[in-house]
C-alpha cells in the first residue's frame, strides 16, 4: 500500500448470510453506509466502492459486528427497530428527507409512496418519491420494503419481490395484494 493509499479514510465492509441469501455491509467510521441486497449484490458493491473511490475497503468482521448482531436480531425475530449509527455518503436532499420518512414506517406496517410523500412533505410527488425509495442505499434497516402500491400490491425492490415479501412476512404482515409489478 503506497502513502496515499494508507491516508484514505476507510470504509469498513463484511458479508451477512440469512439462509440462502448474502448481504453485504459497509460502513464508514461513523456509521453504516450501505447495506446490499442479495440481487446482483456484488455488482452494487463494487458500484458503491468505484462511486467512493477516496475510501479504501477493508474487510472487518470485528468492525462490523453491531450491525452484523442487529441485522440477525431483526431476521431471528426479536428485533423490531434498529439502534445504528448511520453515515449515509450519498444522495440528495431530496432524497435524505425521502429515507427520514421512511423511518417513520412501523414495524409490521405498510405505507403507499402518497403515504410516504406527505410525510416527506411533498404531497404530489409520489412518482418521484418512488423514485427517492428504490435510491436507498440501506435498504432493510431503512424499510424501503413496507412501501407499497396504492393498491395494496408489492411494487419494486431492489433485493427482488420475493424478498420484499419475505421481509413483510417476518414483520407479520400478511395482508398484501399478491398482484405484483416491478
């Protein structure tokens, strides 16, 4: 490692299994920073690290151990919020007020993306709310997945439907129209 490799910051990342799904997470030394989903996962990491070049990776289970611990609380059951420092590198401001209304979701509870947009406080601008949503870099622990259509119907996630799905499952929502579109 040359001189200017050894003054960057560092962005520490470590892999998640959850049955036959792989996640990957990555974090800054303030927070986690992105949270990749099982589809085309390795694609969106290395992405992320080529968007964050003036960051060098390093591999620390140790570092990563909080949100390793907190991400199989929520997936075993016996965590309903997450208590983690996030270091979000990305997005506008548009987009941060976006994922802070999607904090506000409950647990085992769903909201359309006109529900989400007034509580982003704009209420005519679901379409690009909904465009704000599939832009979440931490999905899960941001709950982009209890967004879904005015219909009541699964609507694109970036982990897949049937991720989307089992993720409601595991929160106790049941009741959600099967009709689905990407």
């Amino acid at each position: 490692m040359d001189a200017e490799e050894s003054r960057k910051s560092v962005l520490y990342w470590a892999d998640y299994a959850h049955h036959d799904q792989s996640f990957t997470l990555i974090a800054s030394s303030r927070g986690l920073s992105f949270l990749a989903l099982p589809y085309h996962r390795q694609e969106s990491v290395a992405d992320f690290f080529r968007r964050h070049s003036a960051f060098r990776p390093e591999h620390s289970v140790s570092r990563m151990a909080t949100y390793l611990e907190q991400l199989d609380q929520y997936f075993s059951g016996q965590r309903q919020a997450f208590a983690l420092e996030l270091d979000v590198l990305s997005g506008t401001l548009f987009q941060r007020r976006v994922w802070r209304s999607l904090e506000q979701i409950p647990y085992g509870q769903t909201w359309s993306y006109a529900d989400v947009a007034r509580a982003a406080g704009y209420p005519k601008a679901y379409r690009a709310v909904g465009r704000a949503v599939g832009k979440n870099p931490i999905a899960v622990v941001i709950p982009c997945h209890r967004v879904i259509g005015s219909d009541g119907s699964l609507t694109g996630f970036g982990g897949g439907l049937d991720l989307k799905a089992q993720l409601l499952r595991l929160e106790g929502v049941s009741q959600v129209n099967p009709k689905a579109h990407a």
